[in-house]
C-alpha cells in the first residue's frame, strides 16, 4: 500500500479566507456527510474546530462508505463556500480514511445526543472528541500552568514526595493498603502531610501538585477515591499568611481563565465567579449564623452537609471558615494560643463544598507526640516523621487544595467526576 501522508498543514480553525486558492491538508474526524449526487459535502472536525470540504469524482466512493467519526486526512485547494455556516470550503482533491470509526458508537462525541454520564465514562476518550469536555481538560491543563506559576514566582520550589508509604499521613481511617515485598504492609498516600512538614527543615517553602488516594466509601459528587491535590508548606509563616498566599492563588487562576480562556469557558457553559473578596468567618461565628436560621449546633459539632449548604446560600461564593475546635483537626494542626479550644486552622468554601483546608502546625516534637497520642495514634508509627522535629523543625503553615474541585467550580460541572479524566470510585476503577 502507497504511503499515508498523515501530517496536516492547517488546523480546521486556521482554514479561512486568507488561504484561498492555495492547497492544504486536514486530519480529523468526519463530523457530518451530506450526498447531494455528483458531490458531497462533509464536515471535519479536529480539536480546534470544524471546516467543510467536498468531495467529488473518485474521491466520492471512499468518503460516502466512511462511517463517521472515522480518522482522516483531507488535501485540497480552500476555495469561497455559499454555505452559510462556513466562509470557505476545501475542494478535496485526496481524502484518505486512515482508521474507520466503528458504527454505531457507544456515545454520540458531537454531543447532539446526550449520554448519561456513565455511559460517558465508559467511553471517555471518545468523550472528549466533543468540544465541551475537550475544553473542561484544556482548562485543567492551564489551571495547572497558573498555579505552578504562582507558587513559584512567590519563592515556592516544586516537590515529588513518594505515593507509596510506610504510615498515615492523616491518621488511620480511609487507608488503601496492599503487601509490600514479604511481609510488609504499605498504602497509597493520602496527601503528602508529613513530608511536605519534614522538607520544612531544609527547603523553607515547597509545593506539591500529585494524585492521591482514599478508600473513601462515600457516593457523592465531590468524592473521589483518587484525586488530583495542590499542597504547600512554608516555614516562619503563620496560618493567616498561608490563608494570604490560597486567596492569591485562586483569584489569579480565576482571573486568567476569564482574561485569556473566554472561547473554553463559553464552550463548558461557566459563568464569571466572584473572587474580589474572600470573606474570613471564624467557627464561632458560622454557629451563631446557623443559629439565626434555626439549625442548632453545639460548640464541637462538625459542619454538617445542610449545616454547609446554610452558610454557603448565606455566603455565596468563596468564603474561609477559620478557628476551628482543636478537637475537630488532624494531629498535626497547631491550637490557638489565645483560646486552648481552638486550633490556627481553615478551610475555603465555595458555597457548600470544601475546597482546600489547612494550618499552621505543631513544630515541637514533645507537643507532636502528645497530640498523637491523644489522637489514639501510635507515635511509634510515626517516629521517623517525628525524629526530623528534632532536627530544628521551624515554625510553619501550609494547605492542601483539592484541585479536582476547584476545577468542578471554576468550569461550573455539578459532579467532580466531570473535571477528572478517568475517574475512581467506589464502584469505578475501569477503564
Ligand atoms: P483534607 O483532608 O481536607 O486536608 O484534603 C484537602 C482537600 O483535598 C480535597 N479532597 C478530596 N477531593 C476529592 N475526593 C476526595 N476523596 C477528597 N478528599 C479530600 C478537598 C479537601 O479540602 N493534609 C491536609 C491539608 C493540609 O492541612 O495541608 C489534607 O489533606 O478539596
């Protein structure tokens, strides 16, 4: 068989009225056939849009067979088009079917007709042949970008601490756990708590953007049993300042996606979100808000679901929920000094969700055993995490966003599962 050209000249979008008369070639997928006899019309669509070419003569026999959806290179010479979606056309003068698509396909990827998301996620590669999901992943890619950029032009150096470990890093529920040559017990990181408080010893001030994993066993939009996380320590900041540096970091990521990502933002149907200012609630105060509207909570309580659905209509948007009881935070969190109940802990909401939480922690050792212990946790288990506060641990605060929800709110989608490629959950784990 002669050889394919496979390599394309032009993007579908870059097929305009600058380049008629001249000959280019298109790769993509055929969209749409339309046999009017002695030629046919056929739309193509690659990842950055959808141009038009038609077929006659002997190419005609191949693109009316090609089921569509198939792979394909088109070459031809732009001419005027009078069609009215289209300002030019492509008069084909090689159109080559490099894969055919099977028929029919399991979801239909130009989104006219509607599958249910887990039909969706069965067939997620396809699913992002359609324009929307491709730009919910376009978006996630330059949310990554933003961030990266943010921490790091704020002194931040970027980690990779391992998945795979020995102990807890949040204390023991919602661990997976699997053998680990002979007889040793391992378990896929929860988040990277202890290393990235470790690293405070000699790298100041670090950042972290890694999967990680939690045998979560809830059925709701905004869990998952692997997700995408943004951490970050930092040394000789208190919490209020790493409060500083999250608002920083979500304003600018929600301010460039509007500033330079309108066409994807529009593709994925999100609206402008508010991030000029960030309220700062104490615990205390979102009690006595409960209180005004009839749901009583003692001091103590976690936020229920309704409890945070409550605050969220009363603060639409983002909003810190900060202060809260000692008892109610991981091991590691710092109490107030002013008020033994409370600890130097936040979390941001957007309404209802949870997006990130942190604090400044405890950097004694003596007070860091102690607290394992009260905790019910073993301090042996976490002696090698303990042994580097001794080594002139600093004074430090940190967070982690989950960056999976962040996304889920910055491109509007409902479910988590929406904004993650290939999903984990209790009850997913193919494709
Ligand atoms: P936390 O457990 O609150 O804190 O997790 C931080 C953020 O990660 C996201 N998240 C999840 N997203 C999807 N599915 C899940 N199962 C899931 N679990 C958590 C949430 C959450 O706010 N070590 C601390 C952070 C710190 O103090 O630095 C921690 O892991 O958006």
């Amino acid at each position: 068989m002669a050889l394919k050209n496979i390599k394309r000249t032009h993007y579908a979008f870059q097929v305009n009225d600058t380049l008629v008369g001249q000959q280019v070639r298109v790769g993509g997928w055929i969209e749409d056939i339309r046999d009017i006899g002695k030629l046919a019309f056929v739309t193509i669509r690659d990842v950055t849009g959808i141009c038009q070419v038609i077929v006659t003569g002997g190419n005609l026999q191949s693109a009316l067979q090609a089921p569509r959806q198939s792979a394909v290179t088109v070459t031809g010479i732009v001419q005027e088009s009078k069609a009215r979606d289209f300002p030019v056309e492509v008069k084909v003068s090689e159109f080559t079917v490099l894969t055919e698509a099977l028929h029919p396909l399991p979801i239909d990827p130009t989104g006219r007709v509607e599958s249910a998301i887990d039909k969706r996620l069965d067939a997620r590669a396809l699913d992002l042949r359609n324009p929307k999901i491709a730009a919910i992943f376009r978006l996630r890619s330059v949310g990554l970008k933003i961030i990266r950029h943010a921490l790091s032009s704020q002194g931040f150096i970027e980690v990779n601490t391992p998945k795979i470990i020995g102990s807890a890093s949040e204390g023991g529920a919602n661990l997976f756990g699997f053998g680990y040559f002979g007889n040793r017990k391992a378990y896929l990181a929860q988040s990277p708590q202890l290393y990235k408080e470790q690293l405070m010893v000699g790298l100041d001030k670090v950042f972290e953007i890694g999967p990680y994993f939690r045998a979560e066993n809830s059925h709701t939009v905004r869990h998952l049993s692997e997700f995408t996380s943004v951490d970050i320590e930092a040394a000789f900041l208190d919490y209020e300042d790493v409060m500083d540096i999250l608002e920083k970091v979500v304003r600018k990521v929600a301010i460039e996606f509007h500033e330079s990502y309108e066409p994807d933002l529009q593709a994925v149907g999100a609206k402008e979100i508010s991030v000029a200012k960030i309220d700062r609630l104490t615990y205390e105060q979102c009690l006595e808000e409960l209180a005004n509207e009839g749901e009583k909570l003692e001091f103590g309580d976690d936020l229920s679901d309704s409890a945070l659905r409550k605050l969220g209509s009363l603060h639409p948007g983002f909003y810190f929920i900060m202060d809260w009881p000692l008892k109610l935070k991981p091991f590691y969190i710092h109490g107030k000094e002013d008020d033994r109940r409370l600890s130097k802990s936040f979390d941001l909401q957007y309404n209802y969700l949870e997006l990130a939480s942190g604090g400044r922690r405890l950097h004694e050792p003596a007070k860091l055993r102690t607290r394992l212990a009260e905790q019910g946790l073993n301090p042996a288990t976490f002696q090698d995490h303990v042994r580097a506060f001794e080594w002139g641990m600093p004074p430090h605060s940190g967070w982690g966003l989950g960056f999976d929800r962040l996304m889920m709110v910055l491109t509007g989608e409902q479910n988590v599962r929406e904004v993650v490629l290939y999903p984990r959950d209790t009850e997913r784990l193919t494709p």
